[in-house]
C-alpha cells in the first residue's frame, strides 16, 4: 500500500534526529527536525557538515494521489534546493521518487533509522 509508513512513519514531528553518511562506516555529519510526518506528506530540515562541504539539508517527499491501495503514483520531491514532479514506487518497505533530475529511495534501516539514497550522493540515514 502506498504511504510514507514504513518507512517514514517512524521519525515524529518535532523531533531533530542525526544525520549520518556512510563514509566508510557510518559518522555523523548533521542533524535535522522532522516538520510533517503523514501518511502522504513528510518533511525535514537541518544542516550538515561532509568532509569541509556545509550545507542546509532539506527533504519534503509528498505522495500526490493520496491512494493508500497504490503502489506508484505521482509524487511531488524537494530536495537539495530542486522542487520536481515525478513518480513513486512502492515495493515492500522501500519507496522510490523518481523526478526529472533526481532519485531518491527510502527504506528502513537498523535501530530506527531510515535510509537515504540520493543518486550521487554515499548513502545517508536519519537516526535517533
């Protein structure tokens, strides 16, 4: 069925969590605050710090066609500064977003973390 949980229902509102890269083996690089968490809407935003690059973390995935029974859709992705269109793709656990010029999978990962994978990027998760 197509919401954000799982994976994402497990990260609250209000909430600041850890940003951590796998660089070799996981390392905190930042943080950031869950600010929506629904069953079609989820945001989130901090700050990072990866090997001398800082930079704003922002993430706002939104399934459009709200349908719990479906397993893609339309979706709309905000990410690293880009707002796009696109699709979703639900297969288990994981969610892929798939717009214009950026792909994004979300699943869950080990102690309550989510994964992150953003084409082109090592792979990032949200963790207590």
């Amino acid at each position: 069925m197509a919401t954000l949980d799982p994976p994402l229902g497990r990260l609250a509102v209000g909430t600041t969590y850890k940003l951590q890269a796998n660089l070799f083996g996981w390392r905190t690089v930042g943080s950031c605050t869950v600010t929506e968490s629904s069953p079609f809407r989820f945001a989130a935003s901090g700050d990072y710090d990866v090997m001398g690059r800082r930079g704003d973390f922002d993430l706002a995935l939104a399934l459009s066609d709200e349908n719990a029974t479906a397993t893609s859709g339309p979706c709309t992705v905000s990410a690293l500064g880009r707002n796009e269109s696109g699709t979703y793709r639900r297969d288990g656990d994981q969610i892929t977003f798939q717009g214009a010029g950026q792909r994004i999978t979300v699943s869950p990962g080990d102690e309550d973390a989510v994964l992150l994978g953003i084409g082109g990027f090592p792979e990032v998760r949200i963790v207590r």
